[in-house]
C-alpha cells in the first residue's frame, strides 16, 4: 500500500459524504445528479481501472432498446406492463443521455437499426410482424410521439447487399453513439462539478458502521464515507455475493475500412444475440454470448476462438459476401445479467444501495438508473 502524507490522506479520503463504486455510466450519472442538487457533497468515485474498465467503455455504442424478437422473448419470461415498463425506460434514459451530454459530443447518429431474418427464421418474423402493430400503439402512447417506431422494411436487403437474409424489420427510432467521446464528456461534466474521482483502486471488502460505511482498498487502507453507491453492474457479486447479478462475456471484433460500404444503420440478428453497425467504413460486429452461455458467464476479458469464428463467419457469408476485408482488433465487456433484465435499483444497508444489472442495455438504461439511484440515496 503506498505511503500517504497526513495532507493526501486529508484531501482525497476524509469527509467524504458519498462513495461511488465504479465510474461507468450509471456511477458517474449518480454523481452527476447528487452534486446538480446538493453541490456541497464531497463526493468520491473509486475506478478498479486507471480509466473505467467495465462495459461502459468495451460496449459496441448501440443507443437501442429493443429489437422486436428480443422483446418476443422477454414476453415469455415477463408481465407484458413490466416488458413494456422496461423499454420505456430505456428510452427516456436515451433521451437523459443526450440531454446531459449532446448530441455532438455522443458523436449521436440516428440512422435507424434493422433486424435481419433468414429463411429459416421465417416463423420468427411472422410472430414479430403479428407483434408489430399492437407494440407500435403501446409504445407511441408512452413515447409521445406520431410515427409508428417499427416498421416493415421488405425490399431493403438489395442496399444492403446481404446474403441470405430474407426479411428486414426497421426501428426508426435507434441510433449510435461513439463510446469513448461519451465516457469522456461524462468524466469532464463530473469533474468539473467538483466530484474527485480516483482510478487504480481495487476493493477488498465493506461494511457498515453506525454512522456510515467503511471500505478496505488493497491501494489505499481504509476509506470512511456516510453513504455508499455500488454501482459495478456486472462485477456485483464479487462485492454483493448474494445479489442476482452474473457477469456476461460479450465479445466484439472490428473490421478494417471497406471501400463503398452500403451498411449504414444499427443491425440486430437472432433475438439480439448478434449486432453490428458501421463506424465510418468499418464494420463493429459482436455476441455469440448464446453458443455458450456457461462459457460466457466469467469475469475474463479474453475473447475465444468458438464465438470469434462464428463471428467471422457471420461477417463473411451473410454481412460482407464476397468482399474484401481485415480483422483489425477484438475485445469484449462485461454485462451484467440476471433471471430478468429489470435494473436492481435498492438498498443493500442502511447507509449503502447498489444499482446493478443493465441486462446488456447500459447505454440506454444507464443515465436513468444513476439518476435514480441518486434519489433513492437521499431520500
């Protein structure tokens, strides 16, 4: 542990009115919103990484809440008022998004984002097509807005130039941010709020005390502060063992520019478990995460050779065919998952609370659930 002067140990860890475990979108979002309304709080935020190093900084900058067989498939698992509770939050926590930070400095494009079916996904489509009107109703009475938001896109294909996609379904409403010009506006607006946020600090354990919270860091020894937010999403257990919070693997490769490429927009394929967009000329394609789900439920940032190839080969017989391209770098992030993709919003003591599980949404859901997570703290 590093030696600290009387005066480091007084300026960076004393007095501190509210910690915040993890600086991604919804840590730095509850900052954000406690120091707007109480600018007296000597707020700190703790970062494992030098930068934030969960899936705020490794997702594939989709402002998306929903493609139509996703939203099948959580309507099997889920009260439709709690599917459509849950989408309706993504969108306003888009909307937060970009009224915090701008569209500019997001870099926010709202192309739209298409879903692809196959031939062999015919059944598939016709059950998202009988869906498609009754949630087009539903959803324009909670968004406020005129326009049906799905829509068919039958014929859309030949822009495209995909091979073997049979039916494309259009969101009007999606778009796509740059994640790095995101994260850093959101650490400039927090900063220059006077929130102290401090990377490279891993923490070993927590517990409450009668007047607040005390945590052991491996770098720092103890830091006392009144109230605590754990906002680490897919890392939850490791602080919270009992919370139902998994991680989830979701790995991404990026291709190198592709001269008169036609694919411009967001694209989403088997319920959500495969997307892509274009950056400029490349092509950002990612998931898998369903070829393997027990595989994929690790805290490892390695990508593997299974869900790497099916990603290759995604690209080469279906997005890209025939055309010429490299593989120019893979990563993955960590989600957090859970039996539900609700967000875990609650107190965890009685001077600390956590907001954790995105269930792969953080982009969209996370602006709202720091903002939430912060009025629960002070209520």
């Amino acid at each position: 542990m590093p030696m600290l002067s009387f005066w480091e140990k007084d300026t960076w860890f004393n007095n501190i009115d509210v910690c915040i475990i993890g600086s991604g979108i919804v840590g730095l979002n509850a900052a954000l919103h406690l120091k707007t309304n109480a600018p007296k709080l000597k707020i700190l935020v703790l970062e494992r990484g030098i930068l934030p190093s969960g899936a705020s900084t490794k997702n594939a900058g989709f402002a998306c809440f929903g493609s139509l067989s996703e939203i099948l498939s959580d309507l099997n698992k889920m009260p439709e008022n709690e599917v459509l509770d849950l989408i309706e939050e993504r969108f306003l926590g888009l909307q937060l998004l970009r009224k915090t930070l701008g569209d500019e400095a997001l870099d926010y494009k709202e192309w739209g984002g298409f879903e692809m079916f196959t031939t062999a996904q015919e059944n598939l489509y016709e059950r998202c097509l009988d869906l498609m009107p009754r949630l087009n109703i539903l959803l324009k009475e909670r968004f406020k807005i005129s326009a049906p938001i799905y829509q068919n896109a039958e014929g859309t294909n030949k822009i495209f130039g995909f091979s073997g996609v049979q039916h494309l379904i259009k969101n009007t409403l999606e778009g796509q941010i740059d994640t790095g010009k995101m994260m850093k506006a959101l650490i400039h607006k927090v900063l220059q709020l006077g929130v102290t946020i401090i990377g490279g600090t891993e923490i070993k354990q927590w517990t409450e005390t009668e007047v607040g919270v005390e945590l052991e860091t491996q770098q720092w020894g103890s830091i006392k502060a009144k109230k605590l937010i754990i906002a680490i999403n897919g890392f939850a257990r490791q602080l919270l063992p009992a919370i139902d919070v998994q991680p989830g693997r979701a790995q991404v490769l990026i291709t190198s520019e592709i001269e008169n490429l036609k694919i411009k927009g967001c694209f989403h394929f088997d319920e959500g478990y495969y997307y892509f967009r274009n950056i400029g000329k490349r092509i950002l394609l990612g998931g898998g995460r369903n070829l393997d789900f027990k595989e994929e439920e690790t805290y490892s940032h390695e990508v593997t050779d299974k869900i790497q190839k099916a990603l290759e080969n995604l690209l080469s017989t279906v997005i890209l065919p025939g055309q010429s391209y490299s593989i120019e770098q893979r990563w993955s992030g960590t989600l957090g998952l859970g039996q539900i993709k609700k967000p875990i919003i609650q107190a965890v003591g009685k001077h600390s609370i956590c907001a954790v599980r995105m269930g792969g949404m953080g982009v969209a859901i996370g602006s709202l659930v720091g903002k939430k997570a912060a009025k629960l703290l002070i209520s």
